[in-house]
C-alpha cells in the first residue's frame, strides 16, 4: 500500500486550485436515474469515490462517460436494466444509500445494500427510510437489503427530519421530484451541496422552491428532462488547504475558494490569528503572527462549523498557544486522528464527543496511520507542522476524497512526496 512522506516546512506560497466538491458530485450523479435524457457535470472532481459512484450507476445500467481527464461526467439513464445496488460496491461508499430515492421514484422499485463507508460512527439510514416513507414507499429490511417499492408510484408528501441529516434531505430531495404533489420537507439540511442539487434539479425541470434554508417545498412533476450542471467547489477540500498556510506560515491563495462556504471556519481562523481575504479569484489566506491562538470549535450542521473539517482544525489547534476545546456534535468516535497525533507528541484528551488540546511548541515527525478520510488529510497537515518526517500510511482514505493532494502541496512549496508500494 502506498504511503505518503511530508516534512516539516517553512512558510508556503503560491495557489492552490480546489476542486468541484465530491459530496455535491456524489449527490448530483445519482439525479441521472431521475431521467431518460443525458445529465452531464462539468468540473467533476477525480476521486475514487466517483468511480466507485461511477461503478454503481453502470450496474443499474447507467452510461457515465468520464470526459477531459475525468472533470466532466457524461451521463444516461435511458435504458436502465436492473434495480438492484449490490452489497460489493455499496459497502465501499456510504453516499451509495443515494440511488434510492431516484430509482424509486422512476421505476416504483429499488433494492440497495445498506450502506458501508468510513469508520466514524454507527451511521444509520433509518431518516433515509422515512423519509420516503412519508412518499408513499414501502420498506422491507431483508439480508441486508433494503426492499423498497411504490406500488402506484410515490405521492408529494410532508417529512419533518428530527434532525439535520445531508443524505436523507438529499434521497427525499430527489424523489419528490417525481412524486405527484407537493411535499415539504422540513428540518431540512442547509449545506451548499444540497444546494446545488436543487439547483441542478431545476435544471431539469424540477420544480423547487427554499434550498438553503430548513423548508425546501417540491411540486412533483411528470417527467425530468436532461441538463448540464457545473458542481460546486468542494468547502472541505478548501478549508482543508486554507489550513496549510496557517500552519506553515507564509500565504496561499485558494482558486475558486468563496467565504459563503465556508462562513463559520473563517470566524474561527480569524479567532486564532489568520486572515483570510477575498481576491477576483478566490480567497488568499495568511497567518497574522508566529503562532496562532487556541480556540474552542463545535461541529454543527451547514452554517455551523463542518464536521468534515473537525480533524484538519485539530492538527492547527495542536501547536496553538493555549488550550483549545474541540466538541464534535455530528458523528460518534469521529477523534481517531487523535492518538495519531499524540504519536507527534500532540497532548490531546479526549472524553467521549469532547476533545481539550494544550498547544505544544512544535510536532515531531513519526509514522502515523490513516484512519478514515478527513483524519487522513489532519495527519498530512500536522506533518507539515512537524520537525522531521512523518510517514502516512493508508493512504487510500485520501484518494477517496482529496485529488492530487500531492502535487497541489508541492505546488506551494511544500515537502511532501507520495512513495508507492513495490
Ligand atoms: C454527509 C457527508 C459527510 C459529512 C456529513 C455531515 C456526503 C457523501 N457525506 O454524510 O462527509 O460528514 O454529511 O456533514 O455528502 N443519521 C441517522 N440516520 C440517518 C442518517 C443520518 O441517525 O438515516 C445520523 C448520522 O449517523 C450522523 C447525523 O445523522 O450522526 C448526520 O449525518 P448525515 O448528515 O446524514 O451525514 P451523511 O449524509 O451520511
């Protein structure tokens, strides 16, 4: 297995490119199913995630055509020959459970595998469930399989979330496009790739009125049409790389960065001593002084600060002057990364969804291991922080989700190189 080697830097300069954001590609390529004309995405992220989503669709007999070096996926749902998401591609990826509400609402039925993914928590899809439910479907749980049907096909309905969930308002988004009448959705999630899919929703003729905010109203229409839909700007990818100066010093601009998606992150950066600027092209980030300052962060739903970038501000908080509490509110057992960085000599506790961090002077470098996705990226920023090498190992957790992390780094001056397994 491949392992990735970073050492301890001086400041960084240069630009950064971010990414269409995999979330918002892994919700927006599934939306084919809802149709028999082509939906095509421009400015696609290359991840194993998508062609692990890319893998899915063909087995439902989808057409996706990776174009221009994969940054746009052209795609076709026109003669769709099986209904079943098998167990060996779902358990891979989580998002597979979003082939669901789109089967069902064009065809009446769907058997998905109830989902795998990383690590971080039990993960039910029981919102999931429900939420079509509330459509009209019927669910049966068999093997490991979800069973659904609309015996009659789905009718608009109201779905009240108990609590924010991004895939289930996602899989209920979908479907009542389709289903006849109205539905509301509410305690809907807010993030910007629910956003985005409404918009490409729209696109298609779909009929959608308050994305963004917690009540999206859907008027079910006959039929959706094709589109063409650029893919929003991966937030994470962003905050991510927006860490990376703030850790090394020096300054680092970020192409295609907006402060709207990432809102509550910047409040934090600016609390700890960074700034960050808008430019015509994006956002430029830089470190005010020789250390920043430690500071208390919770996660939260969109706008609140993102669970998804929880471990990378806790490879920051490491060297911070002073105690830093970390609170993650989303997801259970998601401090993984924690005693990796403690192998750096971080001085991390953590008491169940709480994590306090006294700043240390500086991190030593040592091997360290991935453990789930954004954890994997925290470690690659901590090594950067780091006197001497750190050595990061399983590193497919990054393919899925952070393209040419590599030469994006070096690009900006950083010491870090991929060493592939013989
Ligand atoms: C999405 C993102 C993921 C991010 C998360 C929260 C994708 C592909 N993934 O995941 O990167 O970390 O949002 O911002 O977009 N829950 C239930 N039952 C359900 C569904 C969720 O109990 O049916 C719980 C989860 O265990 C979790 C919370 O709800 O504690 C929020 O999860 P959710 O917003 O659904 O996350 P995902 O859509 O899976």
């Amino acid at each position: 297995m491949d392992s990735i080697l970073v050492s301890g830097n001086g400041p960084l300069h240069g630009r950064i490119p971010i990414a269409g954001a995999k979330n918002a590609c892994l919700t927006l390529m599934p939306a084919t199913l809802l149709s028999d004309e082509p939906l095509t995405l421009t400015n696609a992220p290359r991840l194993s995630d998508i062609r692990t989503m890319t893998d899915l669709l063909a087995s439902l007999g989808a057409e996706v055509q990776s174009l221009q070096d994969g940054k746009v996926l052209a795609m076709s749902s026109h003669d769709l020959n099986n209904h079943t998401a098998h167990y060996d591609i779902v358990r891979k990826m989580r998002a597979s459970i979003l082939v669901l509400g789109p089967m069902l609402a064009r065809h009446g039925r769907a058997v998905v595998s109830l989902p795998g993914g990383c690590a971080i928590g039990a993960r039910p899809v029981d919102l999931h469930l429900r939420a079509l439910e509330a459509l009209g479907a019927v669910m049966d749980l068999k093997d490991g399989y979800v069973h659904a049907t609309a015996p009659g096909g789905l009718r608009g309905g109201a779905v009240d979330f108990p609590f924010v969930s991004v895939g289930a308002t996602e899989n209920a988004l979908m479907a009542a496009t389709l289903a006849r009448g109205t539905t509301v959705l509410k305690n809907a999630a807010r993030e910007p790739e629910i956003v985005d899919l409404a918009r490409c929703l729209r696109r298609m003729g779909a009929q959608i009125e308050g994305e963004g905010t917690n009540v999206i109203t859907v008027q079910g229409v006959e039929r959706l049409a094709g589109a063409t839909h650029p893919v929003v700007s991966d937030r994470i990818e962003l905050g991510t790389y927006m860490l990376a100066p703030a850790i090394c010093g020096g300054e680092v601009e970020l192409l295609g960065g907006r402060k709207d998606l990432v809102g509550a992150f910047c409040d934090k950066l600016d609390e700890a001593g960074i700034d960050v600027s808008e430019t015509p092209d994006g956002l430029k980030v830089a470190r005010r002084g020789d250390r920043v300052r430690a500071v208390n962060v919770h996660t939260e739903p969109f706008p609140g600060f993102p669970t998804d970038l929880q471990a990378q501000m806790m490879a920051l908080l490491c060297t911070a002057q002073g105690v830093s509490v970390l609170e993650e509110r989303i997801f259970e057992n998601r401090f993984m990364h924690a005693p990796e960085l403690m192998r750096m000599g971080a001085q991390i506790e953590v008491h169940g969804g709480t994590a306090t961090v006294t700043g240390v002077d500086r991190l030593k470098g040592a091997p360290v291991m991935a453990t789930d996705l954004r954890a994997s990226v925290s470690l690659i920023l901590a090594g950067l922080a780091a006197e001497g090498e750190t050595v990061v190992s399983r590193v497919y957790h990054l393919d899925r989700g952070y393209e040419h992390v590599v030469r994006k780094l070096r690009g900006v001056g950083a010491r870090i190189e991929r060493i592939r397994a013989r």
